[in-house]
C-alpha cells in the first residue's frame, strides 16, 4: 500500500512538472510569435551601388583606365599606353593624348557619380589637384544629382571627340616664383549633345617626376 502511493505521488509529480513544461513551452512559442510579429523586420534589400572598377592601368605614370570609362576615352587611353611603351616617344605626342583624356574625363560628366568625383584629375599637377577639384565642384559639376543608387535620369555631358589645335613651349610660374618649362596647348571638342559646356581651352603642362601634368587651365569660349 505504502508502494502504490508512492508510485501515484510521482506520478502525480511528474504529471505536474510535465504540466509546468508545456506551460513554459506555450509562453515561449506565444513570445516569439509576439517579437518576431511586432519587432522583427522584414530585411531590406539594398538598392544596387554604382561600383567602379579598374581594368587597366600605366602604373609607372599612375594613370587608370575604368569600367565606367566611354569608348572614345579608353581609344585615346590604349593609344597613350602603346606610346608610353615605345623607347623614346614622341613627346609632343604624348602631350597631346594627355590633354586630350584630361578633357575628356574631365568633362564626360554623365558616368560620374556626383558632384564631387571630378574628372580628369590624374593628369592634374599634384599641387593643384585639390584647388581644381573645389573650383571644378562649384562650377561645372555644381548641378550635377547624387547616382549612388545608379538611378539617376539627369542629363549630363559626354564628350564626342577632342581636337589639339597646336602645342607650344612655354613657361610657367610656380607659386614660390620659381619658373619651369613647359607646354601649352590649345583644344577644341564636341559633344553627343551640346549642352552649354566648354567647347575650347588652352592649358599648360609642365614636368612632374617622370610625366606632364596639366597645371592650368582656362577656357576661351
């Protein structure tokens, strides 16, 4: 008698702790529902990024050619590499492919991303690089939409063909006075559409290291 107690008090204990499981078990399952019905959210998709990529590069002279790049400008940037790449090139000729993919990065505005990825600034003397940039923002790329999202249906510039009218020997005068020999050069270019931009500039360039960089610029429209 005492055995058959003993066994329907466990039962009944385990009964009970059974009993305290399936309660815990429920509140359990009724909080999750609960968070993941009021708290948890759904996860975004973010919107696809305008990514650039190198796909080409003249690394003794720093230049980079981009996926992002117009057909015309990656013509004229293999031409400027098959001519690097010749002993004793022509320099004048270099000049001129120089100026010219300066103009052109600089003023195909439509696959860059804002108004502060300004173009044309490996070719820039380094010295003047951040002072062009400021003057390039406030300026020509003032107007220019944010295309982070690659969304953007603005209608930007794209240069078409870039002509070199003639190329000088010059000098220039450094900010410290000092004076360095150098070349100026006149261009002319044409858009896909004519949108009010610079259509003509003269520039000058002058030695950097092993390079010519484009130090001035002035436009004569």
């Amino acid at each position: 008698m005492f055995n058959k107690k003993r066994i329907e008090g466990n039962m009944k204990k385990q009964t009970k702790i059974l009993i305290l499981l399936l309660i815990i078990l429920f509140f359990i399952i009724v909080g999750l529902g609960a968070y993941y019905l009021f708290f948890k959210t759904e996860k975004v998709e973010e919107p696809p990024k305008n990514e650039i990529k190198i796909t080409n590069t003249i690394e003794e002279y720093g230049y980079n050619l981009e996926d992002r790049d117009t057909t015309y400008y990656k013509e004229k940037f293999e031409e400027l590499k098959d001519l690097l790449n010749e002993e004793g090139f022509n320099q004048e000729e270099y000049i001129k492919l120089v100026s010219e993919l300066f103009i052109i990065d600089l003023f195909t505005i439509d696959n860059k991303i804002s108004r502060y990825d300004v173009g044309g600034l490996e070719f820039l003397y380094s010295d003047s690089k951040e002072s062009f940039k400021t003057v390039a923002q406030n300026s020509i790329y003032k107007t220019v939409e944010n295309n982070l999202d690659d969304t953007r249906n603005q209608i930007l510039p794209v240069v078409k063909e870039v002509t070199v009218t003639n190329v000088n020997e010059t000098t220039y005068k450094m900010p410290d006075e000092s004076v360095v020999n150098g070349y100026a050069v006149n261009l002319t270019w044409s858009y896909e559409k004519d949108l009010g931009y610079d259509t003509s500039a003269s520039l000058i360039l002058i030695p950097e290291d092993k390079k010519m960089s484009v130090v001035f610029y002035k436009a004569k429209n």
